[in-house]
C-alpha cells in the first residue's frame, strides 16, 4: 500500500511540473537559508559553554561612581578577588587576567610577531577553566614567574614540528619558559587565549585592574553573593589605588560566563555578540521556512481542487480518509525530500560565501553535527504535519455524490486568503528592515568625525621605556620626509575607535579643586593637525614650551558644556601631581563610535613612552612609503615586528558587528522576497489555469481583455494589500528599536518603508498583469469547448 501511494505521489508530482518546480525551489531555497542562519546563532550561543564549569563561574565587574559619571567596568582591582574569596566562604576560587591593552611582540630566533591573544594570569586559570594541557601540570605550569603556557596552533607557528617545552620565548623583551602546553582554545571564547603568562609578582599588581572571574561551590547562590557584595563594597579599596579618590565609589556586579559574551559593552570590554540579532536571524529563518510552507500549502491547494474528481472516485471505490492522508503524505515527503537535497548541494556551494559574510569558518561537517540541523528538522518535521494534514483535510471534505455529479470542491477562500496576508506582511517587514539597516550603515560612513582620516596609518609601538629613545630616532627619521606628510606619537587611547582611559583628575570649578572621572588619552603636538581636528578656541600644544611638558591640558566642546565654563581657557587640572592649565578647547569629534555620544575629554601632552605612532602617507601613496619605513624601523628596532593598519578600516571595524548583520539580514530578507514572488507567480498561474472557462465565457459575453485583467488583479491585489499595510507599523516599530543603540542616527526612515511597500506592490502587479494578459489571450471558443 505504501509503495502504491509513492508511486501515485511521483506521477501527480511528475503532471504538476512547473508548480513542483516552485515548490521545490522555494522550499530549497527557504532550507538552506534557515540551516546557516540557524547554524550562525548557534556558534554564537555557544560562546564561552564549553567550559565543564562554566554554571559556576562568574565574571566580577565594578561599577564606579563619582557625583557626576556612572561607569560600568568590565575590570575589578587586583585586591579585589582575593579579599572576597577570604570574606564569603561560598568563593571556591577566583583567577585575574591581566588585559592585553596592545599586542605583545613575540620573538624566537629568526622569528617575530605581534600577538594579540596573550594573557597574564593567575596560575588558578586552570582550575577555573577548561583549557586541556597536553603537556604539564596544571597546578604547576604557572606557578614560578618567567613561566608560559601555549596552545598547540601557537607552539607550530614558532617551533613548527619541535617539542615546545622547555624553550624560552622572547615577549616585549623578557624571557618566559615554556612550561605547558595547551589545546587550542574554542573559536566560541569572548576572551580568546594563544598563550598565558605567569604573573611576575603578584603582590606588586594591587594597584592594577585585572579581569576577574570567581568559581562559586556548587549550590552557592550568586544572586545572593551579589547582595552580599554591596557591604564588601564599603571597604575603603581604591585608597590604594588613588588617595584622593574622596567621592569614588564601587560597586560590584556578578555576570554569568556564558552571557558575558551579549551583556551590553562595559567600558574596557571585549567585543561582543548580540541577543537581538541572533533573535531576529532565528525568527527570519522561522519566517523563511513559514513563506516556504505557505507557498506549498497554497500551490498544494489549488491543485487539490482540479482533483476533486479524483478524490471523489476514489472515496465511491472504498478509499478511506486515512489513505487520502497517507496520499497527501507521500506527496509533501517526496516534496519535502527532494528539497532536502536539493538544499545540502546549495548549502555546500554557498558555505564558503556565507563564512565570508558572516565572519565564521564553518564546514559542511559542522553543518551535519551541529545541533542547529536537528532544529531544522523539528521545523520541516512540523511544516510536514501542517501541509499534508491541511491538502487531506480539503480532499476528505469533498463529496462523491456533488462531485462525480460535476460540482467542484470548493475551496475556503478565507485561510487562504490569510496565508497570502501573512506572507506579503513577512516580506515587506524585512524588506523595510533591510533598507534601514543599509540606510543606518551608509549614515555612519559618510557622517562628519571631526577628523579626516584618510591616508593615516597607525604603527603599533613597543610602549616601553627602554626603546622610548630609538623610538624616537624612528621618529625624527619620518619628520619632514619625503615619504610621510605628518607624524605623531600618542598613547593606546589617542588612535581614535581604541580603548579609552578613564581617570579621576582635580578639576577647578567654581574656585576650588573638584575629583572628576574623565575620558582622556595624551599626544604630542602633531596630532591635531595630522587628523585636522580644528581648535575652537586657544591653541596647540608646542614643542619648544617647556611648560606645556610640565603641565598643559586641552579639552573638547563637550568638556565645557560638562563643566558649565564660560571661559574655559586658564583653568587648572591635575592629573596625579600634574597641576597644569587648560590651552585650547578642541572641537568635538568622534573618539568612540557613533553608538555613543561624544563625551567629555581631556587631552594631556605625551609624557610616557608612547604607544602608536600615527602617519599620514606622502604623496606617493601608502605601498611606496611603508616599503621604505621597514628597512628604517628593522635598523632602529630590530626586536620588533613591523605591523600597522589603516585608520579608515579600524574605525570602519567599529560597525562591523552591524555590518555582517546587516549583510546577513539583507541575504535573508532577498531569498524571503524571492520565494514569496515565486509563490506569487505559481499562484498567479495556477489561478489563470482554473479560470479558463470562467474567462471564456465572458468573453464570449462580449468582455473586453482590460476587464478580465482587472478580475484576475483584484482579486490578487485585495490579499497583497492587507499584508503590506499591515507590515508598515510593524515595520516602523522595529526600525525604531534597533536605531536607538546607535547615539547618532538617520533622522527619519519613512523613505525605507514606502520604497519596500511600493516594491512589494509592484511585484505583485506584474507578475499577475502577465498572467492576466496571457489567460485573456486565449481563444474562448477553444477553451469552451476544451472543458
């Protein structure tokens, strides 16, 4: 019995061949895109789940508090983890990872890189984490300092095929054996580790913020810890840290490791994922899968109703209605099969595009073991159940007697009817979204910064003092070179898009000296023309005034407002000792992204060693000039590798979360539109088909071919408008919601959902007008007689 309804499901499939085609190339299609959206929010769910403990392990921020700022932290001070675990016996462990604010130049013998994952950290890192040694003992291999732990891809990279332990690695000139070695860590890390360092002296880093992770006993409760924590919070800490800290005050926040990965951005943070996208890629694959299944549902139902005979002869010969279910089972799974593989060959040729897109680096293997393939058949499992039990349900409601009689099974035009609206609504709600998505992205790249950074790379310096002098003469070498228009050297923060410090500073204000938190980073004099940042009032700094080394300070217009000066040229600022005066107020620009505003700054003049030297190219472009600066930097500083990077692409980086998104979502929204019009077109001709001798009859009756398109138009067109008018709000709603993380923003996006609407409708309009016009063609003497 089962092979007869198999072999009468591929002969209707086989008569049916365009609307099997649409079918199958729809359902293909919507498969395909839903496996690797699926497959995306998988990985980024996973972040940081791997770790066997990781239910127990806790990441302890501080938020810090003076009269004026708020400031949530993703550090914690030093003291901080070993005076909780010895105050609250619920603490079973705890590890401090000191962050990497720039990379670490990494050398062995003839080799040399500047690593960006290498961490020092407590030797508990491994009693908390699950990074699997290969070699060593985990309680040990960080003990002693001057001790190293790598991973096997970082071992390969210096060693190639040598045994690793044992050998000493050069990092920013101090020696480190190594003394483990480690698993690669799991793409799915928010702190992503190659090598840990041990701590030199840990006693000597109490004034230092570290990231810090605690390991709660089983059963401890950390909503409960939290609670206890705001006592602990009391203690006069940040007394070691700054003595005139008077009105600093903390306090601290226990975060889950596995949501540490979506927790809205602390200050000094690592990148992260986003809850909200990975919400909408989930509902988008959903909705791709759902337009999918109503095509088919819709198509299925149509042609149902040119088997009503079929139907009624074969209840008048004894079939039951679970064998009419068995039917219409055998045709969806042949259906639902064929698209099946049809989707794996898709999703085979178009991985390499999607990890493109999307930033990963998946594998069709990891596509078939991953449990968002499993999701996908729960969905198509479901989607099954739905399109045979409603093509059964419109067959067993026919009877035989009407039917063989020549009365046709009638179709209930109302869910029908909604399936359309709904789809349509789907569709114009992600076309509207990915136009504002486009329109937000096109906003933050063509908004004024405040600076020009065109033609200006940024070269990573060793930051210590013991090169400070060869740095330099690096210097001097590029000042007034053909090679290079403008040269400056700064700190970490003075590259605009990195990490920021933020520190209390005595401010006047209303005649006395008042504790400020305050964004700031310091330069020398060149840095504001080499960006042009423009000066509103006073001036720059100056390399022949002395006292500008000794204490010169300029701030931004925000900075001002902030303050509420009237006349802020003058006005004194220490920063620990440092008692200077304000020269010049800068114009606000952009140091952060544009999902923040611009907030108050100071700028002090260079003093430290500096950290990244920014360059604007000459006239002979970026390839010509770095091709000469290497030979002059391997002369200068030969311990240290040569890198930099374009300060256009660095601060285009900072939207590049919203950026794979918005290529993602743009990828989603067009296949959705796609399968939608796909459905469109076969029901557009499926109709045509049915109406055949309807429409010979009025032309017979003297109709003209403009009244006949319009029969066949409205009736489409009554089910495309609902759905789009319904999308608007819906659209507007979202747009809104996703556009208030972004400080600066398109003013409005009006433009978006008319342009989507207006798409959507004229989509709808041709393809029926073609139907329409082909159908009124016909000869209705021939169709006439043909029925």
């Amino acid at each position: 019995m089962l092979r007869h309804h198999l072999r009468l499901a591929v002969r209707l499939l086989k008569q049916n061949r365009l609307y099997t085609l649409i079918q199958l190339l729809g359902l293909a299609a919507s498969i395909t895109t839903s496996l690797l959206l699926l497959r995306y929010v998988g990985d980024e769910w996973a972040f940081d789940r791997y770790h066997q403990q990781a239910d127990r392990i806790f990441r302890l921020t501080t938020r810090v508090v003076t009269p004026d700022t708020d400031d949530h932290v993703a550090f914690s001070l030093f003291v901080v983890a070993p005076r909780v675990q010895e105050a609250y016996p619920e603490v079973e462990n705890y590890v401090r990872i000191l962050p990497g604010y720039h990379k670490k130049a990494v050398h062995y013998r003839s080799k040399r890189f500047k690593e960006a994952h290498v961490y020092a950290a407590d030797a508990s890192v491994f009693s908390l984490f699950t990074y699997p040694l290969v070699a060593g003992n985990p309680l040990t291999v960080l003990a002693q300092p001057g001790s190293m732990v790598v991973s096997q891809s970082f071992a390969r990279k210096y060693f190639g095929k040598e045994a690793p332990l044992g050998k000493t690695l050069q990092v920013d000139n101090q020696p480190y054996q190594i003394t483990g070695l480690m698993q690669d860590v799991p793409a799915q890390s928010d702190l992503y580790v190659e090598a840990l360092l041990s701590l030199e002296d840990p006693q000597s880093e109490m004034d230092e913020w570290s990231y810090t992770f605690l390991l709660l006993k089983p059963g401890a409760s950390a909503q409960a810890l939290e609670k206890k924590l705001a006592k602990f919070a009391e203690e006069p800490l940040f007394d070691s840290y700054d003595e005139d800290a008077t009105n600093l005050k903390a306090s601290y926040s226990l975060e889950p490791l596995a949501q540490v990965h979506f927790l809205p951005g602390r200050l000094y943070d690592q990148p992260k994922g986003n809850k909200t996208y990975l919400c909408l890629f989930s509902v988008l694959a959903v909705l791709l899968l759902a337009v999918a299944g109503i095509n088919a549902a819709n198509l299925s139902l149509a042609q149902s109703l040119g088997r009503s005979r079929e139907a009624g002869l074969r209840k008048v010969l004894g079939a039951t209605r679970r064998q009419i279910r068995l039917q219409a089972a055998g045709e969806t799974g042949l259906l639902l099969l064929g698209a099946l593989l049809l989707a794996g060959l898709l999703s085979l040729l178009l991985l390499p595009f999607f990890n493109q897109l999307a930033g990963k680096g998946f594998t069709f293997t990891t596509l078939l073991f991953s449990p968002s393939l499993g999701v996908l058949f729960a969905l198509l499992l479901a989607l099954a159940v739905l399109l045979s039990g409603y093509q059964a349900f419109h067959l067993n409601q026919s009877d035989p007697v009407k039917v063989l009689k020549g009365n046709p099974l009638q179709s209930r035009q109302g869910i029908g009817t909604l399936l359309v609206v709904f789809q349509f609504m789907a569709t114009v709600t992600l076309m509207s979204g990915t136009l504002i998505v486009t329109s937000q992205l096109r906003f933050l790249q063509q908004r004024d910064l405040g600076l020009q950074p065109a033609r200006v790379v940024v070269i990573p310096l060793p930051g210590t003092e013991a090169v400070k002098q060869r740095v330099q003469a690096f210097t001097q070498r590029l000042t007034g070179s053909s090679l290079t228009e403008a040269v400056s050297l700064c700190d970490t923060g003075g590259e605009p898009g990195s990490f920021l410090n933020k520190d209390l500073f005595l401010v006047e204000q209303d005649g006395r000296m008042e504790e400020k938190a305050v964004t700031n980073f310091s330069c020398d004099a060149g840095y504001l023309p080499l960006l042009e940042i423009n000066l509103r009032t006073g001036r720059n700094f100056a390399h022949d005034r002395p006292a500008d080394l000794a204490g010169a300070y300029l701030v931004n217009d925000a900075f001002v407002r902030w303050m509420g000066w009237k006349e802020p040229l003058g006005k004194q600022i220490e920063f620990f000792g440092r008692r200077g005066k304000v020269i010049g107020v800068v114009r606000d620009f952009h140091f952060a992204s544009l999902h923040q505003p611009v907030s108050p700054l100071i700028i002090m003049y260079q003093q430290r060693s500096p950290e990244k030297l920014l360059l604007k190219t000459g006239a002979g472009g970026l390839s010509a000039s770095l091709a000469q600066l290497q030979p002059i930097w391997h002369e200068l500083l030969p311990d240290y590798p040569f890198e930099y990077h374009s300060l256009e692409d660095h601060l285009a980086g900072q939207y590049g979360q919203e950026q794979r998104a918005g290529a993602l979502f743009h990828w989603g929204a067009t296949i959705t539109i796609g399968v939608a019009c796909l459905g469109l077109l076969g029901m557009a001709s499926l109709s045509g088909r049915r109406r055949t001798k309807e429409i010979g009859i009025r032309k017979v009756l003297g109709a003209t071919t403009g009244s006949i398109v319009f029969l066949l138009l409205r009736g489409f067109l009554l089910r495309v408008l609902p759905g789009i008018l319904l999308a608007l709000p819906l659209a507007w709603y979202l747009g809104r919601r996703w556009l208030e993380s972004f400080a600066y923003r398109i003013p409005s996006f009006g433009s978006s959902l008319a342009i989507a609407a207006g798409i959507a409708f004229l989509l709808a309009l041709l393809i029926t007008l073609y139907h329409g016009l082909r159908t009124s063609q016909v000869n209705p003497v021939i169709t006439i007689r043909s029925e």
